[in-house]
C-alpha cells in the first residue's frame, strides 16, 4: 500500500524496527524516519523486515517533506475535550479512518511520535485528520509500536485500493485557506478567532478531498467574493 508510515522522532532503536516488522506484515512499505535512533538492535528486532529500514526516507526537515502530502494523519493520545484542546479535534478512530481513504488517494502519511509524549502541539497542527486509539483510561499510554500494529492493521482489513487520481494538494489547500483569511479579515471577522478558524477550514477542506478540478472551482468563487468586496470597500470609501 502507498500509504507512508513517518517516526518523528523515536529514541528507542528496538521500537523502530517492530515498526518495520508491523509493516511488512500488512503489506505497508513506505517508512520515514525523522531524528530517528537506528542500530543494530533496530534491525535484529526488524527480523525479515529489513528491506523496509534500508529503504526508509531519511527527512531532514518534517515541514518541507510534508508540504506536497495529500492527506496527513496525526496520531495523538490526547482527545480535545477540552474548550482550549481545539487543536486535537475531531478526533477519528482507526475503524473509521479506512472510511475516509477507502478508494481516494495515494500521497497519505502517518506521523507517529516520540516514546514519551507523542507529537507537538506543532506538529500536530500540520495534520489534516487526527486518530486517537480508544484506551482504558487506568493505563492509557500504548507502545508505539502497538499503535502501528493496530491502525494498519484496520487500513488491511478490507484490502482497499489507493486510486492514483490528480487531488488537491497540501500547497493548494494552503493557498485556498489564505483566500479565506483574506476574507475574514475583509469582512472584520474578530482577529482572536482567526487561528482557530483557519485551522477548521483547513481540516474540513483536506478531509473533502477535493479534486483538482473542484479546488479549482472553489478558488475560483472565493476570488470573486472577495473582488467583489475590495470593490463595494472602494466604492464606500
């Protein structure tokens, strides 16, 4: 499968190579390592699955290799129930992620996070779709390893195929949220709920999965709008 598994970050060289072995079991391939711990206790535990950690993606800057993803998916521990956790909401849970992708796009990405505390609140930002793996609440911290095994092994299940088709990409829907600020901005929407705002719009329209021809469509009656209003401001004036 075309899906692309990134470690952000792990410490612990055993964790990684289960990881490659997870993988190889579901038919998943696409590793990326970012500031990784690799050894070779990495690939004793990789076992039969080394292949996949001699080619794995080595990133230097997560930011810039994320840019061009279609669809990226953050796992976190960390549910956004709270008014001031807007950033880890919603939140999906592995069974429902395979609804979401069944029969879309190649281009996704995983992000799973370091040992301890996971991914950052800056990271976590930059994903499109957040999952979370329901947990007792006694002992809620998973081996990530663990995580792995269980949100590929949900993709598996049905066997679906990634359709090659030309979908909007991170850069296009970018571009499209920063019409919407211009906007917002435009129409006085208050500044304290600006961030907040374009988060949303960005995690609704990534989700969307917008063709390229409708990406291009919805740019196109975002731009009149706010032709629309720059003229009605200058006739006012």
């Amino acid at each position: 499968m075309s899906i692309e598994v990134c470690l952000v970050e792990l410490k612990i060289p055993e964790n990684i190579g289960f990881i490659a072995r997870v993988m190889k079991n579901f038919g998943f391939d696409k590793l990326c390592l970012y500031n990784c711990e690799i050894d070779e206790r990495t690939y004793i535990t990789a076992s039969h699955a080394r292949d996949i950690l001699d080619k794995a993606t080595i990133i230097d800057d997560l930011h810039s290799f994320l840019s061009d993803k279609n669809l990226i998916i953050g796992t976190t521990g960390i549910t956004g129930l709270k008014e001031e956790r807007y950033l880890r909401r919603p939140i999906f849970y592995p069974d429902e992620l395979k609804e979401h992708l069944k029969g879309k796009y190649a281009g996704t990405t995983i992000l799973f996070g370091r040992e301890d505390y996971g991914l950052s609140n800056e990271e976590i930002e930059m994903c499109d779709m957040l999952v979370n793996i329901p947990t007792s609440p006694e002992y809620p911290v998973m081996n990530v390893s663990h995580s792995v095994a269980i949100i590929l092994y949900e993709l598996r299940k049905e066997a679906y195929k990634l359709e090659e088709k030309c979908y909007a990409t991170s850069e296009d829907i970018e571009r499209l949220v920063r019409y919407f600020e211009e906007l917002l901005v435009e129409s006085r929407y208050p500044p304290h709920r600006l961030p907040r705002t374009l988060l949303m719009l960005k995690r609704v329209n990534k989700r969307a999965l917008l063709t390229k021809n409708e990406f291009t469509t919805y740019l196109g009656v975002i731009r009149k709008i706010k032709i629309y209003l720059e003229e009605l401001h200058n006739r006012t004036k």
